[in-house]
C-alpha cells in the first residue's frame, strides 16, 4: 500500500493517467448507473413492495392455505444464497426452455427478494398497529379492505418506512450481483473498463464511491419521507 | 327498540355473559354498572357484533339476530349502521385530524359526497364543543377533546342508538364533566344510549334505568333513584358501598 502510493506519488505522469482513467471512465461508470443500477433498484422495488404487501396480508390471513403458500414463499428466498437465485432464474431456466434475457431476469430475483424480506417488515408493522384501530373502523361500518387502506396501511407505512429503507439501500448494493448474469450495470462497467487497462483498485473504488453517494442521497429522502410521515405524532 | 334474549358469551371455556335479558326503549338511557370483569364491555361489544354472541338472540328496530345459528353478514352490517360506539381509550385514527376522523365514515361506508360530508362534520363538531378544532391531529387534543371528537364521529353516521364503554374512566377528573356533559345534552335530544359507567352523577341526572350486572348475569335493575338508595340484592349493596 505504502510503496504503491509513494511510486505514484514519485511519478507525474503516472498521476495524470490515473486521473484521466477516473475522468474518462467516469461517465461509463454513471451511465450503468442511470441506466441499469438504478432502473433495476427502482423497478424491483415497487413489484417487490406489491408483492410484500400481498404476502403480509396472505400470512396474517384467517386462510390456512394462504397463510402457508406465504411462508414457504418467504422462508425459501431468505434461506437460500440471493447470487444462487439470480443463476437460477438466468443459467438454469434456458435447460427447460425458459429463456429470461438478464435485465428481466434480474428484476424478477431482485423483486422475489424484497417480496419476502419486506413482507416480513409489513407484517409486523400491520401487527403493531393496536387492535382498537381495527374495531373503531368496524364500529363506523367500514369492511377489511376499506380499514386496512384508510386506517391500518397508512399507519403501518410510517412503522415501516425505516426498515424499509434499509431494504431498500441493500437492494442498490445487491444490484451488483445483477453483474454476474451479464446486465451491464455499474459495476459490470468498472470490471469491463479495468480488465482492459488493469486499474482495478482505482475502477472498483471508483463504482465504490459512487454507489455510496447514491445510499448517500437515498437517507437524506428518507428522512424527509419520515419527516413528513410523522407530523401527526407528537 | 333493543330486545336482548338469553345472551350468553364465552371466551373458549371462560363463559363471561350467562343469560342476558335486556329491554331498552326508544329514547331511554340504561347505565350498566359492575364490578370489573363482570361482563359489561363484553355485553356493549356483543350489541354491535364486534363480539359474535355464543347463543341468544338481539332485535335491534325490528330486526333479529339470532346467535344460535350463523349471523348473515349483511344483518352484521345493519346493526352496525345502526348503532354508535364509543370507547374507552377514544380509538381516535392519529392519522387523521378531527374533521378527517368524523367525515371518515359519511364519506367512506356511505358514499356521501365530501361537502356534504363536511358541513355534517363541522357542525357535530361545533355541538360537541370543538369548533375551533378542526384540524387538530388527535395528539394534539386533550383526552377530553379526543372523547368528544369519538361521540361525534359515532354520531355522524346518524346511529339509533349510541353504545358508551366507560368513556370517561380514562380521563383526568377535571375533563370528565365536558364529555358528560355533551352525553346529557345527547340524552335530552332523546338518543337511545347504553353506557357504562360508574359517574353516579351522571346516572342520576340521565339514566332512566340502572342495571347491576355481576359475573355476567343481571342482578338488579331499577331506577337509579330506587337502585341507588334503596338497593334489593346484597351484592348490589356491596358494590354500591364498594364505589360511593
Ligand atoms: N377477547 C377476549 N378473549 C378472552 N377473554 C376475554 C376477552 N374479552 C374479555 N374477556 C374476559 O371476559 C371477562 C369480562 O370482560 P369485560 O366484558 O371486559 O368486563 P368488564 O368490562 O365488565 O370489566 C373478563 O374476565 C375478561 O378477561
Ligand atoms: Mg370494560
């Protein structure tokens, strides 16, 4: 580490080629983000909250049947390797004819995954919400799905919003495993662009910097969102 | 108006109501009074069917549940519509200002349009008091203002009968008297009510008839003037010594 950085150090040309790889690499780099890393964060995350809202409201269902389709759903993506499920979907469909090209691919495992780890967050938080609410909604005439979209899920939504931000955070980070099934995402990019001139430490800190000014952005809306959603708290 | 018949409830084998008859007439106000457990949140619950009733049966306006077979969801839904309740701990939605909490159910359940709806709101919120309070979140009320709130947004659905549990027991002493009285001046506008509570004042003052239910039986009815001075059974005694 030391003599690496005192050769550099020593030598101004080999500065001014680092810097120009960092320049011209960076909008290489930024364009895998724009166009896949944040597409594929974006998109799998709205079908991924759709299908943990189903799924919390499956498991705390009166429905035996649903109650156990959740469950098994939800113990087999969080009980086995995200990487595993991705070359499933992408390697392993094609031998039974199902062919999935890598983007799709990707959104659908990335969407599985935060169907089941974020039903869990929605499940408690639905949970969490006192039983009285449930009765008083009843008690002015209103039916389960009026109480759970008027009075429970709203309700939950705040309860949720920071835990879902962190599943919202890793689904960003994870988006790098998409690499692996051949969607050029950033960091695709940056393995792309130093296999070809070798700056492997300075393209991965690089990809590195920028996704942690991407999680960087995504707290500070976060805490705007819980800003607003707690005005009605004291 | 509410004819109750041979009531009984159980909680798998806890058996909390045993028998329950009870007649309550248009525009009168029963007070139910007990010791705690005895059954009297059980029994309010029961007159809405928020609790299904083991066995017995219910006419509320001339229609009849009958708990010894499967009640039909629809006949749930009428004796929902036609009764109002309010709670103990006020069950206010927190994500939802006064106005929004009385509108909730005119615009929601019955479709009303939302100026309608409004104007209804705003002027059950002016009877109880609250006119400057419109677009309070509940937190920001006192436990008196979020009761009175709860009794107006039972009443915006236009109830033939208002169901009180307790509603002022989780109140400082000084904010009782707002709530009770906004449910007097309920009473003299000839409101069918069942409360329960132990304000022997407001019983007293408002209640045409008081009934003494322990362990989920009926022990004495009467009214309070006669219940209260002049009890018959010794357990109404006791009980009476126990909170006067
Ligand atoms: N949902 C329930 N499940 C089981 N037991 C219950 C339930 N609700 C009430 N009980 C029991 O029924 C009894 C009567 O309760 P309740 O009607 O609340 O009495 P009160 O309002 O007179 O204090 C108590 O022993 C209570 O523990
Ligand atoms: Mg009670």
């Amino acid at each position: 580490m030391k003599m690496y950085l005192t050769n550099i150090l020593a030598d101004p040309e080999k500065i001014q080629r680092l810097l120009d790889i960092a320049l011209t690499s960076l909008w290489p780099l930024l364009e895998g983000a724009l166009y896949y890393t944040l597409p594929l964060t974006f998109i799998s995350f709205f079908f991924g909250i759709i299908l943990a809202v189903l799924t919390a409201l499956a498991r705390i269902s009166t429905s035996k049947p649903l109650q156990i389709i959740g469950r098994i759903y939800v113990s087999v993506i969080r009980g086995t390797p995200l990487l595993v499920q991705l070359f499933i979907l992408f390697f392993g469909l094609p031998t039974v004819g199902i062919v999935i090209d890598p983007f799709p691919a990707a959104v659908f495992g990335f969407s599985l995954n935060v169907g089941a780890y974020a039903s869990e967050v929605i499940r408690a938080a639905i949970q969490s919400i006192p039983k009285g609410q449930w009765e008083a909604a009843h008690t002015i005439g209103m039916n389960y799905t009026q109480t759970l979209r008027r009075i429970i899920l709203p309700q939950a939504t705040r309860v949720s919003i920071p835990p879902l931000s962190n599943t919202f955070i890793s689904l960003v980070k994870d988006t790098s495993l998409a690499s692996l099934i051949l969607v050029t995402e950033m960091f695709r990019k940056a393995q792309e662009i130093a296999s070809a001139n070798y700056e492997f430490l300075l393209l991965y800190t690089e990809a590195a910097i920028i996704y942690w000014l991407i999680c960087f952005i995504l707290s500070l809306i976060q805490d705007r969102i819980e800003h607003r959603l707690g005005r009605y708290v004291a | 108006m509410i004819s109750i018949k041979g009531l009984y409830k159980k909680f798998g084998e806890l058996e909390v109501l045993k028998g329950i008859d009870l007649e309550v007439n248009k525009g009168e106000v029963v007070v139910v009074i007990g010791p705690s457990g005895s059954g009297k949140t059980t029994l309010l619950r029961c007159l809405n069917i928020l609790e299904v009733p083991t066995a017995g049966s219910i006419t509320l306006n001339g229609h009849t549940a009958d708990f010894s077979k499967q009640v039909a969801k629809n006949e749930i839904n009428y004796f929902r519509s036609e009764t109002g309740m309010v709670f103990q701990n006020y069950n206010l939605f927190p994500h939802k200002t006064a106005l929004e909490n009385v509108m909730e159910g005119p615009v929601i359940v019955k479709k009303e349009p939302k100026d309608v709806a409004r104007k209804k709101a705003v002027s059950l919120l002016n009877k109880v008091g609250l006119g400057d309070k419109f677009d309070f979140y509940p937190f920001q009320l006192s436990g008196g203002q979020q009761q009175r709130v709860g009794i107006a947004r039972a009443l915006a659905l236009e109830p033939k009968v208002m169901l009180f549990d307790e509603p002022t027991s989780a109140l400082d002493p000084e904010l009782v008297g707002e709530v009770l009285q906004v449910m007097k001046d309920l009473a003299n506008e000839g409101m069918t009510m069942v409360v329960v509570t132990h304000e022997m004042r407001f019983a007293q003052d408002a209640a045409d008839e008081v009934i003494f239910i322990d362990e989920g039986k009926v022990i004495e009815r009467n009214k309070p003037s006669e219940l209260f001075t002049n009890p018959k059974e010794e357990r109404t005694r006791q009980f009476l010594n126990l909170i006067l």
